[in-house]
C-alpha cells in the first residue's frame, strides 16, 4: 500500500464551543499517514469531541480540520468509505443478530454479496465472536457489544481509522490481542486515531496527544513523554554502603543533573539527568575514582500511568502561575 507523504489529518486552531462551554480549545496538530495517534486525558478533556470535529460529526466553532486534504463535511462517498469510525455507545441493532448487524455494516460499505461471507468471518474470529454468531445483541455482555462494534468498524478495511475507546470493558488478553492487530493495520499504511482511557497504551502508539481541560498540552512519541513529564531521564544509583553527604552534593553539581537528588534509602539514590546513556558512565568513573563500591547504576522507566499524572500535574501547575 502506498502512503501519500501529505499529512493525514491537519488540525489549525480548532476550536468547539457548546454552550458556554468550550470543550476543544485552539488545538493545532498534524498526523502523518501511516502512523496510530493515540489521545489520553482525563474523562469530560475532549477527546470524543476531538475525534468527531476530525471525521465531521461536529462542525468546528473556529479553526479547521483536514482529513485526507479536505474538509470532513466536503467528502464524497468514495471519500467516507475509506473511513471507519466505531464511537463509544453501542449503536447497532439489539433485535438483530451478531451475524446479522454484521452484514447489516458490511451492505452499508457496499461489499458484495460475493466474499462477504469470508470477510464477516473472519473479523468474528478477530474480536473473538464467532461462536455467538446467532445471539442477538441485546443478549450479549457490554465487552461483546464491544468487540461487535469494533468488527463493524474494520468490515469495510477502512484506509482511515477512528476508534473512541475501542478497549473499554475488554479483557487484559483481547485487550493486548487487539493492540497487535492496530499496530498490524498500521503496518499495512493504515491511519489510527485511537482515544484511550488506558495511559498505558500509549507505548503501542507513534504519537500521543496528551489533552486536559480541552487543551492539547502536547504532541510526542511515546518515548519522548517521559522527558517531557521529568525534564529529562532517570538514573537509579545503587551503592554498597551509605554514601557520605558531600558525595551526593558532588553529584548533584555535576553538569548532566537536572533537579535535586531524591534519596531513597541510604544507599539508593535517584536522580535526573539529561540523558541516562551519558550520565551512567560518568557516573561509574566517578564512583570508581572515589572507591565507591556500586551495585548497580540503572536507567529508571517511570510507567505510563505515573508520566500522565506528572504531565497533568505540571500543566496545572503552569495554569495557576499564570493566572
């Protein structure tokens, strides 16, 4: 498949007001093709808000959007079919069947008669509803309303893909089953726009769009947000025996730190530096010319849940000084 070198979705200052309630506020980014943005943010930040202004659901108060290069509300139907959309409420039919809603999607998307059944199976067998085929969806659990809704989504193998909390009452195992099926679809050319209320599905994405308040607060891979939420990267400094206090005043004065030293026990200390890669072995000579026995100097990976909560916190920080 190949990707168009055009951005997939252009946002500009996009902006939506319900009420006096503004629920996107000024966002700008852009998401090449072929790549999984993943949104996280607290409940009620705009997520939902913000994938609906992208595909036209909503019209934008102020700004704009671009998908594919145009104006959402401009598409033509050969246009919207190169879309899938799978929103967070159950919008099939509760009389219908599994099989049937289904099908029922799949003649919505114009696929034929002929092969559909192939493709219906096997995306049942994806979300793993094959053997409930015949229940009616009324009958079924809310994780396999789902997993339902998600099939209907990818029926069609949309070029464009906006999920809306696509793991949400999902088990740990389909949850991570899923993922390596977006990351597979991204791997074919596909655009995902995945909003999330697992921080820790932010390592499966190329991008993260951290949101609170109905503000973009930042566009980044998710290897760069823990810099981004510490100001750097974290280095755990183990040593055999206490260490004397004017040895930690001679780290903590080397140029590579970056905040004060956080001392966890006697012998631990945990520091941030510039870049972990750099400041271990300065670390290790250090320790050595001052025979200081080490048991380990390692780099720290705070998780996901813990970075997004440094991020708010800093945001908020910012947004009170500056009031």
């Amino acid at each position: 498949m190949t990707i168009s070198k055009e951005p997939a979705i252009q946002a500009s200052q996009l902006t939506k007001i319900f009420g006096k309630e503004i629920a996107v506020d000024a966002m700008s980014f852009e998401l090449p093709p072929g790549k999984i943005l993943g949104v996280i943010g607290p409940s009620g930040c705009g997520k939902t808000t913000t994938l609906r202004l992208t595909i036209g659901i909503y019209n934008p108060s102020s700004g704009e959007v671009k998908l594919m290069g145009f104006n959402p509300h401009k598409f033509s139907s050969a246009m919207r079919r190169k879309i899938g959309y799978m929103p967070q409420l159950f919008v099939l039919y509760p009389q219908l069947t599994v099989w049937e809603n289904l099908s029922f999607a799949a003649s919505i998307y114009g696929l034929s008669w002929i092969g559909r059944k192939k493709r219906l199976q096997k995306v049942l067998e994806f979300v793993d509803l094959d053997k409930h085929r015949d229940k009616l969806a009324l009958n079924i659990s809310g994780g396999m309303q789902r997993r339902l809704s998600l099939a209907a989504t990818l029926i069609h193998d949309p070029q464009y893909i906006f999920l809306d909390e696509p793991t949400a009452g999902i088990d740990p195992v389909l949850r991570r089953r899923f993922w390596d099926h977006f990351v597979h679809l991204r791997d074919e050319g596909r655009t995902l726009f995945v909003t999330t209320q697992y921080v820790g599905e932010a390592a499966y994405c190329d991008l993260v769009a951290v949101m609170a308040k109905g503000k973009l607060l930042m566009v980044e891979p998710p290897e760069l947000l823990r810099k981004r939420a510490y100001s750097g990267e974290i280095v755990n400094y183990r040593s055999a025996a206490p260490l004397h206090l004017e040895h930690i005043a001679e780290i903590q004065r080397m140029p590579f730190m970056r905040s004060e030293i956080e001392i966890k026990s006697p012998t631990v200390l945990r520091m941030t530096v510039d870049e972990a890669s750099t400041a271990m072995p300065q670390l290790m000579t250090w320790s050595s010319e001052r025979g200081i026995n080490i048991q380990a100097i390692e780099e720290f990976v705070p998780p996901f849940d813990d970075v997004f909560v440094e991020l708010l916190r800093r945001a908020e920080a910012q947004e009170d000084a500056s009031s």
